[in-house]
C-alpha cells in the first residue's frame, strides 16, 4: 500500500523554500495538497472590523490560484475547500487513507487553537500531525537562545542573532510531484462568496500589489536589481518603505524570507554592499522579533493593557474621532491622506503606520486595540505578531519596554513628510 501524506497550506503559499514539501514528498509515495477557507477568517470581529477585508481577501485569492497553477504544471492540483480544517482534513484523512498530516505551526492564539483542534481529532485517528516551521529568516533551534530567554530589547535580539547565529540555505523546488488521485479539486471561490459585509465595487483594478509566488519572485528581481533608484527617489520614507514592499508576499509565504536573503547576497556580491541591502535584514529581522516574542509570550499582545499590570486607561474603545480616522476624515492632512491610502490599495509603509498609530493613541485617545483590528483588516501585508507586537510598543504597553513613550507625533509628522510632499502627492 502506498503511503500517502496530507500537506495543508495556510500561509505557505509557494513551492521554494518549503521543507514542508520536500519532505512530504520525500517521504511518501503521494501528496495531497490542502487549502481550507476558514470562514472564521471573514467574520465580524468583536471588534466591529472585518477580520479578512476585501483587498486582503483579493491578494490571498491570487496567492491560492498561483499555487494552483505551480501544481497544475507538475501534473497535479491542490484541493481547494471551503470550511473549517478542523471539519475537513479528520474526513479527508479517511477518504484517502493519509497517513500523515503536514503543516507550518502559527504563533498566535487562533490559529495555534485550530492546529490544536486538528491534532486532537487526528490522534483519534491514529494519524500525526507533524509540524513545521518556515516563516522566518532563524529557524527557533539555531537561535543562540532558547524561546523562554530571547531579549525583549529588539537590539539585544538583533546583535547577538547577527552575531551567533546563521542562515540556512533554502530548499530547492521540486522538480516532480507524485499526487493523491482526486477526482474534484474544488473551485477557488469568487470575493462575493467570502466577503460578505463589504462594497467591492471600488477596489483597486491595477494595483502594484498582486499575490503569488510568481509575482513575489519578479518584484524581489526587479526590486534588487533597480532598487537603489527606487530607494533614493523615497530618500525621506527609505528607512522604512525598503522592507515593506516585499512584505505582501512575506506575510502569505509566497515569499520565503530565506530566499529574500540569499537572493540579496547575490546581489551583494554583483553591485557591492548597497544602504538598503541592510534594510532588508533589518526588516526580516524584525519579523523574526515578533514572531517569537508571540511564542514567547503568546496572548499578553492582544490585551488591551499589553505588558502594564497597573491597569492605566487605554483611551476609547469607540467614537466618532475613530470612525474619522478610519475614513480619513481627521483634519489632519497627512493622516487623512495616509488613510485614504490604506482604504485604496490595502499598504502602506511602515513609517506611515506608525504615524497614522501615534496619532490615533495619542491625539485622539483612542485604544489601540481598535486601530490594531482596523489594520487586521485592512492591510495585505497582515501578519498577527507584526501588526499586534508593533501597535502594543507604539501604544507603550509592548513587552521593550525602551520604546516606551519614544512615539512623538509632530517628530514624527516632520521626520515623514518635512515639507508636505507626500501628502500633496497623496491628494493630487
């Protein structure tokens, strides 16, 4: 009898850099490639946001039919489901006799409680869940510290990393896949189907922002190879957009941070060192922070108290100042553009964010859960630990406790945008 193995995608949505994969393949006769769509993922949340908006929900759609397509091409396809996995895969496994289930372990709480949810059913089962991890630049084991004594303090974390730690090289892409014989692999769904509390008439036609493994491989070619002109005709957003524009494709796994690494030591070594190149470790550097720190200490980023014990006032948790900074609608002019931004296209930099943020906490005294939830559903580049983790240190409630109070907004408004350029660009 042949062994078969169950490899469900979540966010991994590529093919290299995937040990997941590899393995699977290695070390069985057949796949079956696996992608639930988790209504849960599209739901109201408590805090009246759409946990999965429009342009978000667009962006995932294409990164699920590019995999689609990278698995048509190698004779097979992936089976495409709508509905929780914890109901799906258990059935599945019987189905087609699988006797294993593969996947990348999450870090934050809902998503760790659904892979909890399918180990147990699995073990009734008498079938493993074998879990694996492929979202950062560091794998956990080659940190030169165990999960429980990473340094709160990012620079700590950064210094000692870069110093004791190395990067492994990427998995090759898989030249041959055998697959399970199905006879329907399912349809992918249409936005109507998934996102049903939204208008989708204005969403962006030609955005630069298109999901898939394909497409992240083409931007991070042209973006190493022309991306110091683009880097100095942003010289004032430098620091922070450089990063940011490949973390679209970072956040779904379209885009291993491994092969962002090594393809810029490529390039490195064609060109020389370039300022942005360190940007780019910086960056995926701070991924990795958050990530672990969301290991490290799990739920604390979500409360709206964070990491205080003393129970301080956290602002508003709504009012018509959030509804006008949701919308744009402040008076503030930069904020406003910044804003209307987001609710465009689905990104925007990260000095932004953390303008728009400052302004929302400290201007308008609102809590930061609520912008937090807000940009959960807004932006195409999502990540929990991310987003989370960089509100709760803006907000001063994070676990670095050095970047308390260290968010200024007029310091900030001029670092930004010193003589209102990006914002009449915005406007025009």
């Amino acid at each position: 009898m042949s062994k078969k193995i169950l490899v469900w995608f979540r966010n991994d949505l590529r093919l290299h850099d995937n040990e997941m994969l590899v393995e699977a393949i290695t070390k069985s006769d057949e796949i079956l490639p696996v992608y639930c769509f988790d209504p849960r993922q599209f739901e109201l949340t408590r805090y009246q946001t759409i946990k999965t908006g429009a342009i978000r929900t667009k962006f995932l759609l294409e990164s699920v039919q590019d995999l689609r397509k990278s698995f048509q091409n190698l004779g097979g396809d992936i089976l495409i489901i709508k509905g929780r996995p914890e109901d799906i895969l258990p059935d599945l496994v019987n189905k087609y006799d699988i006797a294993e289930v593969y996947h990348h372990r999450e870090v934050a709480s809902e998503e760790t409680e659904i892979s909890t949810y399918v180990e147990d059913l699995l073990w009734k089962q008498k079938v493993n869940l074998k879990h694996f991890i492929g979202h950062t630049l560091y794998n956990k084991e080659d940190l030169p510290f165990p999960i429980k004594d990473i340094p709160d303090v990012f620079a700590q974390f950064k210094k000692k990393t870069e110093r004791d730690a190395i990067v492994k090289p990427c998995f090759l892409i898989p030249e041959t896949i055998n697959f399970v014989k199905v006879e329907d692999w399912g349809f992918l769904p249409e936005l109507s189907d998934l996102v049903v509390n939204e208008d989708l008439t204005d969403l962006p036609q030609n955005s630069e922002f298109k999901g898939g493994e394909e497409e992240a491989l083409k931007h991070l070619h042209n973006f190493l190879h022309t991306g110091e002109g683009m880097a100095l005709a942003n010289a004032s957003l430098k620091k922070n957009e450089i990063v940011s524009k490949l973390s679209p494709w970072l956040a779904l796994g379209c885009l291993s941070p491994r092969e962002v690494y090594w393809k810029m030591k490529e390039a490195e070594a064609n060109y020389g060192l370039k300022p942005y190149f360190n940007q780019i470790v910086v960056g995926l550097l701070w991924r990795d922070y958050y990530r672990f720190m969301f290991k490290k200490y799990r739920n604390t980023f979500f409360k709206p108290e964070g990491f205080k014990v003393n129970g301080t006032q956290v602002g508003n948790t709504d009012s018509e100042l959030l509804l006008a900074w949701k919308t744009g609608n402040t008076g503030q002019p930069l904020v406003d553009s910044i804003m209307q931004e987001l609710n465009t296209t689905g990104y925007i930099n990260n000095a932004s964010r953390q303008l728009v943020a400052t302004y929302l906490i400290f201007e308008l005294n609102i809590n930061w859960v609520m912008g937090a939830a807000y940009l959960e559903e807004k932006l195409i580049d999502y990540a929990p630990a991310s987003n989370w983790g960089n509100w709760a240190n803006i907000a001063g409630v994070g676990n670095d406790q050095r970047l308390t109070n260290s968010f200024d907004f007029e310091k900030q408004l001029k670092a930004v945008d010193p003589k209102g350029i990006y914002a009449q660009a915005l406007r025009a």
